[in-house]
C-alpha cells in the first residue's frame, strides 16, 4: 500500500524552509484585537500595512526580542462572524515557549486576567509535550506549546 507522502517528491530535493516568517488573522475589530494581544500576549505594534488593494490594512505586531510576527488584517467587508476552526482554512495555530515551566506561568497569568483557557494537555507519547490552549477575541484559538522532544 502506498502512502500520500511517497506520492511526493522527497523532501530531500525541495528548497530549504527555515520557519513561519509569520501569520495574518483577519479580525473582526482591529482596535480591540490590538489591545488584546498586547495586554495578554505582551505583543507591540511594529508597523501599519496597507493592503495592495482597496482600503484594508494591517497592524504588524511583534514580540521584541523574539522571531515572531503577527498581521492583524482589517478588511472593511469581511464576515464578521465569529471564527469556527468546523470551516475550512485556520484551526488554530501554536506559540512555542521555551520550557515545561512557562506553560505554568501562562495559566497563572491568563487566569489572572479573566482569560478563560482550557485544562494543560501534557504528554509523553509520540513525544514529549504540553500545551495550554485559549482563545482570541474572534474565538481564534491559541497554543501555547513546548516540545520538550
């Protein structure tokens, strides 16, 4: 039986990859998502972006210090209902902390906050791991992952 992935060329002979460059979230209220992840995730508005077409822009943000970047798109004629990960594109997407304790301190300081967040999902199979997931103000929700391999 043939697998998907040896209907693929090898990953061998595809260019390098070297990461997420980073990830653009269509919101709903580019206010008050910026406010958001600002308070909650410590995220700084690097720069303002204005989309090639019509009059839709976004709100770059980083986490100084780190590789992380995060486009907060606003789109004047975007659906504004709220995210469902049951719909095809996006179902959440993952933050990677550097070890087993930050997970801790990320519950502590969500719970802190009034940010509601799901039980610590730890394990050691297939590897070692935990997460701690939330969600945004759309509903979009967010990892918060070591791998600890």
């Amino acid at each position: 039986m043939t697998t998907a992935l040896e209907t693929y060329p090898s990953t061998q002979t595809a260019p390098a990859l070297t990461g997420i460059q980073h990830l653009g979230l269509t919101v709903r209220d580019i206010v008050a998502s910026e406010a958001w992840y600002t308070e909650v995730l410590g995220l700084v508005r690097a720069f303002v972006e204005p989309h090639g077409t019509g009059d839709g822009y976004a709100v770059v943000m980083t986490r100084p210090g780190t590789g992380l970047f995060m486009g907060l798109d606003h789109h004047p004629g975007a659906d504004a209902t709220m995210f469902s990960e049951l719909r095809t594109g996006l179902d959440h997407f993952a933050i990677q902390v550097a070890s087993r304790e930050d997970i801790d301190q990320w519950a502590t300081r969500l719970e802190a906050m009034g940010v509601e967040h799901g039980a610590l999902y730890e394990t050691t199979e297939p590897v070692r791991r935990a997460q701690l997931t939330f969600r945004d103000p759309d509903g979009i929700p967010i990892e918060l992952f070591w791998f600890g391999g």
